[in-house]
C-alpha cells in the first residue's frame, strides 16, 4: 500500500509532461478542403497529441485576415500564389511551404441528369442560376471563370451568375437549389470513389490553370512544435490516403 503514493505520483507526472508537450495549432483551412482537414486533424491529435482548431472559409479573405494580425499558425490555401506572397512578405516561415494537394474542378447540380458528362448543359444554358465562387477570392472561381472563357461561354453565361465568397458558400447555393448548377470542388461532391449525388461533369485539367493548393507555417507560429508537426503529418501517407479519397490528387 505505501507504493500507491509513488504510483500515483509518477502517473500524475507523466500525464502533466504529456499536457506540457501537447499544444495547440490554429488553422486556417480553404473551404474546398473543409471535409478531408476535419478527418487529418482527428488523426493528427491521435498521432501525436496536439490540437487542430481550425477554421474554413475562402483564401483571399484568410490572406487579409493573416496581414490583419489574425491568430493562425499555420494556412491552407487553394492556389500556390498566396502562401508564396505571404513568404515574401515576411508573414510566413520561409522555407516552410509546400504543396499538399491538387484540386479538381466539377460542374455539378443536385438534380440527378440535369448536368451530362461532357459539360454540354452549358452551351444549352437551360438553366436560371450558375453559381460559382467569386474569383477573386476563391481560386476555384478563378478556375470556373477560366473554363467558360476557353469554352467561348462566358459573355452568354455571365448574366446568371451567382458568386459565393468561398467554394463552401457556392456549394450551398447548388446543394439548396437556389442555383441549379454550379462550379464547386470535386471533394464536396466526392466519396468512395463516385459522385455522391446529384449529377457533374469533372472539367478537364486543360482548360484552366492547375489548382495547385500549398500550406505554410505563419511567422507567428515559427517555434510553434504543433504547427511544424502538423505541417509534418499532412505530408505523411495516412494525411495522404485521405486527400486522395475526397478526389484530390498529390
């Protein structure tokens, strides 16, 4: 009976040790890849302890939220540019930056058979309402604008606009039908390897700019060990395994 002192002492120890190591990470997530981060930041607290807060939205609105003084650590973005420029500025750890996903851009409507798999629905233009994520603020936007130009469709189909701030507020607009069809992330509509419902045609790769999507470690979070070992874990295969299962490729 007297070594149960002594246990409990080295158990009440090792557990603060183990509360002392462990930290907090705050992350800014692109609204694509709002589904995949919540999975790799489950897995990422059971690997090594650490907590992921984090927090989605659209990039370009993260980029003058991080030059504002917001507390992120670390950032995930849907292009490359803005990681790049936040380097260059001084408001990221340079040499920290690295590309973790690619991302696919859909056409996609809630209805069953309302879009085709060649896209044609648009050169119909049978519809009311085509969301897609404002451009400057969403490089998938970006991507939705580029594609309707290399189509020759954006003159026709720009009267019918309905712009999300984020590709997650687009995704809303078409999932509640406010639009019929929209410009969305494949990951929002992808699962098990299908279309989870409703109808898409996934836009072929040449007809707009590669959306390369990079993380980076914030300036604020350089001796921060939660933000590199996050940093660290996305790279690894298990982060891997669950990128590729929502359509990205690496």
């Amino acid at each position: 009976m007297k070594k149960l002192p002594a246990l409990l002492t080295s158990l009440l120890c090792l557990a603060l040790a183990g509360a002392a190591w462990a930290d907090d990470v705050q992350v800014a997530v692109a609204a694509n890849f709002t589904a995949p981060m919540k999975t790799i930041a489950a897995e990422f607290a059971k690997a090594t302890g650490h907590t992921a807060t984090l927090s989605f939205g659209a990039t370009g609105r993260f980029y003058t939220q991080i030059k504002n003084g917001a507390p992120f650590d670390v950032f995930l973005s849907a292009d490359d540019e803005t990681p790049a420029k936040l380097e260059q500025e001084g408001a990221a750890v340079s040499g920290s930056r690295f590309t973790y996903a690619t991302g696919q851009l859909v056409l996609w409507s809630a209805q069953p058979d309302f879009v085709d798999a060649q896209g044609e629905v648009l050169k119909k233009g049978n519809f009311k309402n085509i969301a897609l994520a404002a451009p400057k603020l969403a490089p998938y936007g970006a991507a939705a604008i580029e594609t309707l130009t290399q189509l020759g469709l954006l003159d026709s189909l720009s009267p019918k606009f309905v712009q999300g701030e984020s590709i997650g507020q687009t995704f809303g607009f078409v999932s509640t039908g406010n639009a019929e069809l929209g410009f969305v992330a494949l990951s929002q509509v992808y699962e098990n390897g299908k279309i989870k419902s409703g109808s898409a045609w996934i836009v072929p790769e040449r007809l707009h700019s590669p959306i390369r999507q990079d993380a980076v470690i914030l300036a604020r979070a350089k001796d921060n060990k939660a933000a590199a070992a996050l940093a660290e874990f996305l790279k690894s295969e298990k982060a891997r395994a669950v990128i590729r299962a929502y359509g990205y490729t690496i």
